[in-house]
C-alpha cells in the first residue's frame, strides 16, 4: 500500500490549483485523473475552444456590421472545418504548455492515470491498487446534463463538448437551455451562418442576472436573427429523414421545431457517481454535488472538495483553481481560508459581453429591504458613440444609507475587463464618492461605471464629455 499526506482526485482546474500549492508544501501528493485530459473542462472543452471559436464569430460579425460609413467590407471565404481545426490545435498547445509541462515541474506531485473510488475513510483504489493518505481533495468536475426528454437519445444530441469538434457546419441548430454555454453557442452558430433556435424553460434567459441587462442582451441576440423561445418545455424528440425534431409547450400549445443538430445546455451535473463516496462517509445533495462548507471541508473533516463537484455557489474557472488552492492550504495547514463569493464576478461571453459582480436589485431588496439603483445606457458612454457600440447598459446598485456599491451589472464590448473594477470596488466597500472622485483615462469604455456613480446626483445627459 502506497501512503501519502495528500491524494487528489481529478485534473482540472481545481485540481491542478490543489496540486501546486500542496508542492509548494513540500506534501509527498498523489493527483489522481481519469476521463478528460489534464487541464478538465477549461482548455479542453471549456473556455479556450469556445473563446477561440467565438473570437472567430466576432471577426465575420464585425466585417460586416462595423458601422462605419465609407467602408464597404467583402467576405471571401469561410471554411468552418478550418476554424474548428485551429481551435482543437489551440487546445492541443496549451494542454501541453499549461497542464501536462507543468505538472512535470511539480517534484513532490505523482501523476496517475486512472480512476479513483474510495474504500474507506483513509483509502482509494485506482486501477487495482490500494493508495492511502491523511488528507483528500476531490476535484473531479462534471459533466453535461441530458434532460429527461422522450426520445432524446434514439434521435441524437451533442453537448458543449461534441458542438466544440463538430467538423460539418449544421444549416439549422436547435438549443435547449438559455445560460452561458446556450447563449454562447447560439450567437456563436448564429454568426457563422448556422440558423439558431433556443428553448428555455423559464420566463427569462439567464434567471440569475439582473433583469434590465438580460433583457437588453436578448434584444440584441434577437436582432442578429436568433430565435429565442421563452416558457418552452419540451416534450420530445423524433428523426424525421435527415432532420431532427423538438415537440414543446407555450402557453397550452404544442409546437414543433426541426434542426440538423440539437445542442443540450441545460447545466451540469457533479462527477460523483463513480466515487463511492459512502464508503468515506461523504455527504452529497439531491443534485449529487458535494455538500463543502465554507473552508472547503465535506462532511469528512480531513475531505476536501473544490470546483463544480462542490455545491458551492459559483461554478466559474478562477473560483475552482482558487478553491483548490484553499483546500490544499486548509487541510494540510489547518489554516480556514475561504471565498467570499459575493465579490466574484461572472461574464458570458456573447458579444456584447454579459458580466455582474455583487448583488442584484432584488437580491439586495430581499436581503435588506432597502435598495437605490441607476441604469445607464451606452448612448451616454462617449467611447461607446465612437466606437458605435450603443447597445450596452450598465447598472448599479448601492445601499441608500452608506451610499456603498453593492452590485455592478454590465452588458458592453469587454465588459469581462471592466467588471474587474468593479469588483475591487465592492471588495473594497467603496461608495459612489469614492467612484466620482476618480479620474478614469477618457475615451475609454471603463467610464461608464465613474458616470453611472454620477448619475445617483446629477442628470449625467448634460454633462460635457470629459467631466
């Protein structure tokens, strides 16, 4: 039986953020990973292949729609099997520089290929052999969720991860979810040509956002042709020759709709199943995510647990490789660092893009029972005018008594860059003052969120641009 101070379970983000601090801790580790390559869901079906494909998006969009008069753009060529070959060589580059070269560099970090379940409290068997440790952190991620629809898997239906590496460009592509990965992969397909229906279940695409921003980017993504259907709940699915075909409900009414492909982006679902986590005494929910406190800990003092295995509150690529980070640091110092995810902002990346940070109106409302909010359109933004990028809005909320900021929502070009102010301003609990006193460079974007602090005091429409 081979000991160790520390077993990991899993090779993504969290678990490489798991591993590396628990090398700088001189701790003798075992990183144990199965199913997707080194690196999890972020560089090999996650963030680096969408990104990649919806930068190319952007690119054909803005050939096209640039606004500019007196420039007239021609589109030549689009070859979508040579777009998605560069982002799979993509992917193959930074696995190797980011996951498999680093992990090289990890001296006190064994690597072994294979999957882990428990026996016991203390005890792990991978592929036959008995491993032991002190301490665990299971980082193993999860998978696309396939929704209990009649017919789904006789008709066909690929997730985020088969849509990456599809070599043929569907002429008609149904979505069913409306959250990040939908609304991605829609304005994505869309801009490459690709005719895009989405089914969402509620009332709203992206329920978490705040109400006014969501809205303003379902108008946008509306008027780059994608139909999004509402308060859908789809009942089936059939093969009809060459067509795949959705049965769903509105209001009573059945309708149908037909594409080539049928995209699932409902969520995700924790890798838990295959862990034997009852042999460790570990508690999971009825969604099957890891029940983790806080500092990271499961039911088992001495298990750990980070990233989407977890039932913590943000599912996002910086928060899984911090929250190993943390879990190594606590279960092998006893230290109790933890997140304050409140402070952790979010960004899908549609073009414009959609980020928050903080809380939203009715989250404060809720919390407080008291709330104070301005909206600002870009139109009122001086970059935004030059560059004719209007259709942005910002909104912020503050506490009405301490005037402190307390939630920032952006839908704008970069809003992923600009939302990193405002999160230093409410880690800092800075209030409106604090924004309206400083001196960001003019023209940029990032003055939205000085002249949005402006407006909680003064009509910003009749202020000159540089003010």
């Amino acid at each position: 039986m081979k000991n160790f101070d520390l077993i990991i379970l899993g090779g993504g983000a969290g678990a490489f953020g798991a591993a590396i601090r628990a090398n700088d801790l001189n701790a003798k580790t075992a990183l144990i990973n199965s199913g997707l390559p080194l690196g999890g869901t972020c560089v090999n079906v996650g963030c680096v292949p969408s990104k990649t494909l919806i930068h190319a998006g952007a690119v054909l969009h803005q050939a096209q729609h640039h606004g500019i008069p007196g420039i007239e753009m021609e589109l030549k060529h689009f070859d979508f099997q040579k777009v998605v070959q560069d982002e799979r060589a993509l992917v193959e580059r930074l696995q190797k520089e980011k996951y498999q070269t680093v992990l090289q560099d990890l001296k006190n970090v064994t690597f072994i290929n294979g999957k882990g379940r428990f026996l016991s409290e203390h005890e792990v068997d991978v592929n036959g052999e008995t491993l032991k440790a002190e301490k665990f952190i299971i980082a193993t991620g999860s998978t696309a969720t396939v929704p209990p629809i009649e017919g789904i898997r006789e008709t066909g239906y690929v997730t985020h991860i088969e849509a990456l590496k599809l070599t043929k460009q569907p002429k008609e592509l149904i979505i069913v979810g409306a959250g990040p990965v939908g609304l991605e992969f829609a304005q994505m397909f869309a801009r490459f040509g690709t005719k895009v229906t989405m089914l969402q279940h509620s009332g709203s695409i992206f329920r978490p956002g705040e109400k006014i921003v969501v809205e303003r980017l379902q108008e946008v993504l509306q008027k780059e042709g994608i139909d999004i259907v509402l308060n859908a709940e789809v009942k089936g699915a059939r093969k009809e020759k060459e067509k795949k075909i959705l049965t769903y409900m509105v209001d009573g009414k059945e309708h149908d709709v037909a594409g080539d492909e049928i995209l699932l982006a409902i969520g995700k679902t924790p890798n838990t199943a295959d862990l034997d986590l009852g042999k460790a005494g570990v508690e999971i929910d009825k969604k099957q995510a890891i029940v983790t406190k806080p500092v990271l800990q499961t039911s088992q003092p001495h298990i750990f647990a980070a990233g989407d295995v977890t039932n913590l509150p943000l599912r996002l690529e910086p928060t899984a490789g911090n929250e190993g980070t943390l879990a190594a640091e606590n279960a092998l110092t006893g230290s109790q660092k933890n997140i304050d995810y409140r402070t952790v902002p979010y960004t899908i990346f549609t073009d414009p893009e959609l980020a928050g940070v903080g809380y939203t109106e009715e989250e404060y409302l809720k919390k407080t029972g008291r709330c104070d909010c301005r909206v600002l359109n870009f139109t009122d933004v001086p970059k935004a005018i030059i560059l004719r990028r209007t259709e942005g809005i910002i909104k912020m909320i503050i506490d009405p008594e301490t005037k402190r900021i307390v939630g920032v929502h952006i839908l704008a070009p970069h809003s992923g860059e600009l939302i990193a102010e405002a999160m230093v301003l409410i880690r800092n609990e800075n209030t409106i003052y604090d924004v309206t006193a400083s001196l960001p460079m003019f023209p940029t974007l990032a003055e939205a969120i000085k002249i949005v602090a402006m407006s909680f005091t003064r009509d910003v429409s009749k202020l000159s641009c540089c003010v």
